[in-house]
C-alpha cells in the first residue's frame, strides 16, 4: 500500500509522469506485476533470499551430487548478501548490537529477518558438515549467530524482526487497528532460533540462549498439542517448526510436549492421508483445528513435523508420503492454490509458488534417508 500511495501522492501533486521521482515509485509497482492469459495479480514483495535457502534446505536433504552441487551455488549467491554494514531498525532496541543478518528480499539493509537468517545459517552449517564448505562459511555464521542471540526477547522467545516490541496499545490506532503493526515473539521464530542455535551444537546446559528459547516454546504450546504458525498457515506450519526444534534441542519422541504434538498432527490427518488447514484457522474465536482439503505443503509441513517427533514409522507417515507420491503432477512436482503463506493473520496471506515444490520434495527425502538409518532420528535443526 505505501509503494501504491506514494505514486497517488506524486500525481496529486501534480508531478509530471516523466519526473525521476514518480517514475521510480511506478516502475517499482510494474515489477510486481504479473499478467498472464487467464489472471493479473501484484505481488506484495519478491522473496528470492527465502526460496533460495528453503530451495538449498531440500536440495541438501535429496543429497545426491547434482542436488549438492546446486545447493551450494545457492549458497554462494546467498553469502554476499549478509548484511554486515547497516544497523537497521532492530538497533533502536539493541544498539551495540553487530549486525549479521539476512533479507528477504534482493536487499532490505534496514529489516534483515531472523527466519531468513536462521534458515540460511543451517543450511550452510549442513554444507560444512558434508565437507562442501571448506570454512567458506565460518565468519558469515558466526556474525548471523552473534545478531540472532543479541535479538533474544525478555521472554525468551524471538521475533522476525526486532527485539521486545510488544507495545500492544498500539494496534488500537487507527489504520493500524489490522492487529499486525508490531513484531512480537512468536513460536515458529522462537523455534527457528533454537533450531539454529542447537544444530550449531548449543545445549540447554551450554547455551542459556536456547535454554530461554526452549522454555519459552514450551509456554507457547496450545493445549491442544499444536502451536500458533505467525508466517505460515497455521497450526500445522508452527507445529512442524517447534518439534523440529525440540528434537534439535534434544528433547526426545517421549517427551509431553512432543507426545502432545504428535498426537494431534496424527489426528487432523485427513481420510486421503494429507494434512490441510484453512486461514480461517486465525479466527478471533479459534475453538479448535476445523478440516480443510489436503495441501502439498502443509502436508509435508507435517510429514517433516512427525519424523522430527521420532514418528517416521508411524503408518500416518507412510499414507501422507504416498499422498505426496499420488498427487504429483506429469512434471513430477506438485500444484497448490490455496494460500499457505502468512502476511497479517486475518488480513492478507501469500501463495508461495515454491512451497509445493521444496517442502514436499523435502519430506519425501527426509523420509527416505531415515528409512536408510537405524537409528530413526532428525539430524538436523529443520
């Protein structure tokens, strides 16, 4: 919308269409727009960062030689990218803090994200550990790990953005009464930070960071068994990100909080053998998990949730995997309409062209390659 009224704002001013100035502001609104035969629509942002490391995640996971080879050249176009000079927004509430971070987008210097940046830090962690790196990596890791720690909130948890802003009087003002003007901790967050931080090797009895982090995504637990998902829809997303950081942090498949979670991810499993959830799931008045038809993504959201929990021969597992396999397309990837992706709950959602792709290709791996072991357990942070 501020792309958009800046360029009204130009016009009412009576800014000729030619001026450097409004000529910019439009040409930045064209370049979201894609017009095909049968639809128009203007995406919200590009999130190349984002797709690439959650692309580089998958293609790790497939393991074989093309795979890692075209894992680490993401990596590599991922590297330069590392904010390492400016101090952006999040600096108002942590000043000394270095920063290390990611965008998601080609370039954001003032608001990197700690999803982004968590994300892209296993997957090159998982590079190094393979013997693909030769400590390429080192220093961009240990800058994104300073900042994503110096980012920890009061309560343990972490934010996508920033640090302890949780004014929450100020969603009451008007224009910004959507419920989503601040950037308070949320479960998948906090989940992706402590997966980060124990794949790197942190424990509870080393890292109070994680410790804290741990702690509180156990207070974030619904009483159902699920977590709230603030960047993806919904309860499925944040499931499937706070077992895959609590089998990173070493809490096992006995565990109350991870039997809870199981259960219920076993339970909404759909009569086809995939998961799906609708955004009406946001509802003020949520009462509980309500059907919706089977999805590509959050079915591997799933699949990767359950197999984190120690659950990979759980016949569950088995009928979702083959509703992957059955639903492929003549490409051999998959199709999804439906909107996955969360901006402002209740507000408006995104439709990752890439989330039926990389998950499920992802969970598919995952499975096969614990298949392979005999142990049964994750190995990783997601």
């Amino acid at each position: 919308p501020a792309m958009v009224n800046a360029v009204m704002m130009f016009d009412a001013l009576g800014r000729h269409p030619g001026d450097p100035s409004r000529a910019i502001a439009r040409a930045s609104i064209d370049k979201l727009l894609l017009v095909k035969e049968d639809e128009a629509y203007c995406q919200p942002c590009l999130s190349p960062v984002w797709d690439t490391a959650l692309a580089a995640q998958a293609l790790l996971e497939a393991g074989d030689g093309e795979s890692t080879a075209a894992a680490s050249a993401a990596l590599e176009w991922l590297l330069p990218l590392q904010e390492c000079q400016v101090k952006g927004d999040w600096a108002v509430n942590r000043p000394d803090l270095a920063p290390g971070g990611w965008a998601f987008q080609y370039a954001n210097p003032h608001y990197p994200d700690l999803d982004d940046t968590a994300v892209i830090v296993m997957a090159m962690d998982r590079a190094r550990k393979n013997g693909t790196a030769d400590g390429r990596y080192d220093a961009a890791i240990a800058r994104a790990r300073n900042w994503i720690e110096g980012l920890q909130s009061r309560d343990g948890g972490w934010a996508a953005f920033d640090a302890d802003n949780t004014s929450f009087y100020l969603n009451n003002i008007p224009f910004s009464d959507h419920g989503a003007l601040l950037d308070p901790p949320s479960p998948d967050l906090t989940a992706r930070c402590v997966s980060m931080l124990a794949q790197l090797g942190e424990t509870s009895g080393t890292s109070q960071a994680l410790k804290r982090g741990v702690d509180c995504l156990l207070r974030m637990q619904e009483k159902e068994g699920s977590w709230f998902g603030r960047w993806g829809v919904n309860y499925i997303y944040g499931t499937w990100s706070a077992l895959s950081a609590l089998n990173a942090a070493g809490l096992g498949p006995d565990a109350p909080a991870v039997r809870r979670a199981a259960g219920w991810l076993m339970e909404i499993q759909n009569e086809d053998g995939g998961w799906g959830e609708d955004g009406a799931s946001y509802k003020l008045d949520y009462r509980g998990y309500e059907k919706a038809p089977s999805s590509a993504s959050q079915t591997a959201w799933a699949l990767l949730g359950l197999m984190a929990a120690g659950r990979a021969e759980e016949p569950a597992v088995a009928r979702g995997i083959a509703w992957l396999m059955r639903e492929r397309d003549a490409d051999g990837l998959w199709s999804e309409d439906i909107y996955t992706g969360t901006g402002f709950p209740r507000v408006f959602y995104l439709r990752y062209h890439g989330y039926p792709k990389f998950f499920p290709l992802w969970a598919i791996a995952r499975y096969r390659n614990l298949q392979r072991t005999n142990s049964g357990r994750t190995l990783h942070g997601m």
